[in-house]
C-alpha cells in the first residue's frame, strides 16, 4: 500500500522519496496523503515526530502545475523558525522539479520579499501576520491559489491569529480552494473553528502510531523550591552527551536564568520573540549544530521545531496543560529515538504531572544527580 502511494506522486517526489532513505509511510502519511490528492479538506491530529510535514508536503508539491508561474500553495506557521524550517524542507523535496518556493516572514526584509514575490514562486511558506500585510498591498495574489496549509493550526487559530489566518484562506476562490490543517493536538474548539473555515472537512485523528516504534521517552521530575530550580540547569549541563531543550513561560525569567547561568561559565542560548530575525537563527544554528548544548527556550519559539538530537526536555516553567505538555515533550523522542523529559516540580504541580503522565499512560519518576549522571531519586 505505501509503495503504490508514493507511486501515485510526481517522478521528481518519487526519486526524492528514494534519495531520503525511507521505507515505510508513517501512519499519518499513508492516510493523509491519498485525501490530500483527492482534493478533499483535511484536519489531521497526529503526535509529534510522526511525519506531519511530509504527510501534507508530498500531495500538495505533487499537485502543483509546474507550467504555471503563479502562488499556488500558501504554508501557513505560527513561528518565523517553523515556517524557515518548512521551506528547507520544501526546498529538499522540489529538488529538480522546477518548482519555486519563497518565505514571507514577519522581522526580515519586506522590499526583498517583494521582490522575490515579483517572480511568481509557486509555493509560498509564511507567517500570518506578514502574509496577509502582502496580500493587503496586493503584492500576493491569491487567485490562482489552489491551497493553504496550516501547520501546527490549533496555534494559528488562537484568537489572536484566528481573524488574520480566516482572512488569508478567504482570499482564495472558494469554488476550488483546498484546506489543510495538521497539529499534534486537535482540541474540540480548534476543530469547531476550523469546520468553520474549511468546507465539511475530513477529520483524521492519530492517537498513536503504530508503524514507529514507539519513542522510549522516561518521563522524571525534581522536587524543588523555585529558589533552587537554576541549579537543575547548571547541573544539567554537566551532563555527558546531553542536548538539552529548557521550556520557560516569559522571557523576563527566561532571560534571568541565561544570565545567571552564563555568569557561571555554562554556555547557553536563547530562543524567543523578541530577538531579531538573525539572532534567533544564529542561536537555533549553533544549538542544531552542537555549538552549545542547552537552549533555552519560550514556547511561541518552540512550536513544531524538529532539531535532531534532543536528549532531555524540561520544564523549569510547568506547563499549563496537558496540550502543552505533550507539544513540548515531544521535542525529545522523535521517530523513536530515546528521550527524557523532566519538569520541575511544587507539590500542585506534581498532582498535576502525574494527571497529565496518567493520561499518556506513563508513571513520572523521581529524579536527582549523583556524580555528574542523572539516577532514581531513591538510589541516591
């Protein structure tokens, strides 16, 4: 079966598909795939690290025209680093085709964007906000656009980015617009929203999938007073072969702690919105590439982020719900590698861990360190 679908995609997908090494559709893909071809509205639920991109990237590249020198396809991300990731993946899959893709980003440089946009590109890979400025100064004609994608689309359609995001996918034609959304969690209200933008769309629902060996991922907590919660991450760094992903919920705090930690000599980078274009790509590089080994991050500069790798995820800010918790933890564990994930813990919150683990149908244990390793706190 996946074989005969990879053999419904255009030649130049084909060869990539067996350039990249893969053997197997994951479950996402094998039941996203033939709807997307079909033409058919999709909403898609599957857990991190299972392939989402591909899922909706193989059909949609395989339905553009390469014969037309026209947008048709807009890729909507909630972050400038997802949507910079989705188009190196763009870039990967449209090797040789002919196809043209661009991204339009909020903090980099309009006139060049315009510029690039002069030139027709056929796949567009953007944020919302500057998206829809360019369709505003009619700079991007949406036409002849057949489709738009939401990725990570529970965070597009929060009520901060619902208007803008429904605004772009209304400036199409609505005779023969096609809708894609795909996220790691599918709440009901995101679905009733996304019924409401899309036409009667298919809703897909991946619990788990089957065809990955499912993630050794060991879910663990420390019990500490707040005052003490740096000290976790200075004696996270000093663990051997550690590449570790730090989760915290504002940048106030998260700029503290870089601080305090860099004070103590311990490497670290940063990844939130308010840095610059440049910055937050110069950061995530060197954390990609092994330049430093703790990232700390918020979540708007997190979400959907694939860096390969990531040993430990924690959260030294707990999360505010099971949505974020799972979004965030899967940053480690990905298509079946091993992972640990460890919050930082009061006592509410522990009640709350053991909720969330509950509902993953994991048992978080204790943790502490003991010359320089991470063990069970009880054989401390």
């Amino acid at each position: 079966m996946n074989q005969n679908l990879i053999n419904e995609l255009k030649p130049f997908l084909q060869s990539a598909w067996e350039k990249a090494g893969f053997t197997a559709l994951t479950s996402v893909q094998s039941e996203a795939i033939p709807l997307i071809l079909e033409g058919r509205n999709l909403a898609a639920e599957s857990p991190t690290g299972t392939g989402k991109t591909l899922a909706y990237l193989l059909p949609v590249l395989s339905r553009i025209d390469v014969a037309k020198k026209n947008p048709q396809v807009v890729i909507l991300a909630p972050s400038q680093e997802l949507a910079m990731q989705i188009l190196s993946e763009v870039h990967k899959w449209t090797e040789g085709s002919g196809i043209t893709s661009t991204s339009l980003i909020g903090g980099a440089n309009l006139k060049r964007q315009i510029e690039k946009l002069k030139k027709s590109p056929q796949v567009i890979v953007g944020t919302p906000g500057r998206t829809n400025e360019l369709i505003s100064q009619k700079k991007l004609k949406m036409h002849e656009v057949r489709m738009v994608v939401l990725d990570e689309g529970d965070q597009l359609l929060v009520p901060e980015h619902r208007a803008t995001v429904e605004k772009i996918v209304k400036s199409t034609l609505a005779s023969h617009r096609q809708v894609v959304l795909v996220s790691a969690t599918l709440p009901k209200h995101t679905e009733q929203v996304a019924s409401e933008i899309m036409d009667e769309p298919d809703i897909l629902r991946i619990k788990k999938d089957e065809t990955i060996d499912s993630a050794i991922v060991e879910h663990g907590y420390f019990f500490r007073d707040p005052r003490e919660k740096i000290k976790v991450l200075e004696k996270m760094s000093r663990l051997d072969e550690a590449k570790v992903l730090v989760f915290m919920k504002d940048i106030g705090n998260l700029t503290v702690a870089a601080e305090k930690l860099q004070f103590n000599g311990i490497q670290v980078r940063i990844l939130h919105s308010d840095l610059n274009k440049q910055q937050r790509a110069n950061n995530l590089k060197q954390f990609r590439e092994g330049g430093t080994e703790m990232l700390l991050v918020t979540d708007v500069a997190a979400r959907g982020l694939d860096i390969k790798g990531v040993t430990h995820v924690v959260h030294y800010d707990f999360p505010r719900s099971l949505e974020q918790y799972v979004h965030r933890s899967g940053r480690t564990g990905r298509f079946g590698a091993e992972g640990t994930v460890l919050s930082i813990v009061n006592e509410r919150e522990l009640r709350d861990l053991k909720k969330y683990c509950k509902e993953l149908g994991k048992t978080p244990s204790e943790k502490e360190f003991y010359k320089g390793k991470l063990i069970p706190a009880e054989e401390r």
